[in-house]
C-alpha cells in the first residue's frame, strides 16, 4: 500500500501545469501586425495576471524585463505586443481575443478596491501627441495608471517639444524610447506612426496619424 501510494504522489508531482490559451496573427498581415495574446487559464485567479511587453518575431523590438521586486511566478500569463499602426492588422479572431483581455482587465481594476493594481507596476508609458486631444490620451493614460502604471505626457509637442526647433520625427522617438517602455503617438502627418515604429525599439500605438489612421478609437 506503502508503494502504490507513492507511486501515486510522483505521477501527481509529474503531472505539467495548464498551458495557457495562444493566439498568432494571420501571417497574411504586414510585419506590423505584431499581435500575440496569451490568457491565463481559465482556472488561474485573474490577480494574478501580468502582462509582458516583449518583441515580436516577425518585427523586432527591444524586450523589456519585468521589476526586479516581482520575482517570477508559474500562475503569471503575459500578453505579447508589437505595433499598433493600423486597423487593418487585426482580424475579427485578434480583435476578440483583445476584448477578452480588456474585461480582464477591467475586472481586475474593479477588484482593486480602491488600492492602486500592480498589473503594469514598473512600466513607464509615453505619450507623445503632436495634436491636441482630449479623450485619446486621457484614455490611454487613466488605463496605465489604474492598472498600476506610470506616464510621461507630451501633449503639444509640436509647438513644445525640439520639434519646434526642427528635430525631426525619428529623432524625437530615439529620444524618447530611452525613457520609456512603449509611446503613444498622435501626429499630423498620415504615416508618421509607421515611421517611428521603423525607429523605435519598443512598440509604438497610432493615436492617430492625421487624415490616416487611427486603430484604437
């Protein structure tokens, strides 16, 4: 009995954990569609989920590690992304994984109970709008703060930034990757998202981009 009991423990001790639920873009999009989601389980407590901002392999990009004051964790999930450049990477199957990871999320912010969430505690989010906006940005930064987050704003940039003292685009985003783990960007000019992902090492959103695109309204 002894034996078969121990037996017994090993097999259960053996036994892998949950593998978690993956999503890959269609290979059909352009190297920008650099999506991939990965949910917890869905027998993981939800607090538990952190997300990872981590480069894609189809579009390289700079990894950036977790804090140094988390250590690691098997229940951690991650969420992998590229650039956000225009709607037209995303499918219907992308899009609703994202919406799952959204109720997510906001289920973990309601949950907090008034304490700040640690779910993006140690990333540094940089918005850099060339335009005024109102409800873009203030979108983009109350999420990175409610979910434990820290911003650096940049609102006018294009009248009070080096720009008014002719840097140019690409300059400005060499800069400002240096301070941060993923940038906004507003600009006036339509492509201009796409010229600084070519730059930047780290993901970069389109909060719009003049008479282009705008994927995240």
């Amino acid at each position: 009995m002894a034996v078969v009991q121990k037996v017994r423990r090993k097999a259960n001790q053996s036994k892998p954990p949950p593998t978690p639920k993956t999503l890959n873009p269609s290979s059909g999009h352009s190297p920008m569609a650099a999506v991939r989601v990965i949910l917890p389980h869905p027998h993981l407590p939800i607090p538990s989920w952190r997300p990872q901002l981590k480069p894609s392999s189809s579009y390289p990009r700079r990894a950036v590690a977790a804090p140094a004051s988390l250590s690691p964790s098997p229940l951690t999930a991650s969420l992998q992304l590229g650039d956000v450049i225009e709607a037209q990477q995303f499918d219907r199957q992308v899009l609703n994984e994202i919406f799952e990871v959204a109720r997510e999320m906001e289920a973990v912010e309601r949950g907090s109970h008034g304490f700040r969430s640690r779910v993006l505690e140690g990333y540094l989010m940089a918005t850099l709008f060339y335009e005024p906006s109102t409800r873009t940005r203030l979108s983009f930064e109350a999420a990175m703060r409610r979910l434990g987050g820290e911003v650096l704003t940049t609102e006018n940039a294009r009248e009070f930034s080096s720009a008014a003292k002719g840097e140019t685009l690409e300059d400005t985003i060499r800069t400002v990757e240096g301070y941060s783990d993923i940038i906004v960007l507003r600009h006036f000019e339509s492509g201009a998202a796409r010229r600084a992902a070519a730059t930047a090492e780290i993901p970069v959103i389109n909060a719009g981009d003049g008479p282009g695109q705008h994927p995240t309204q």
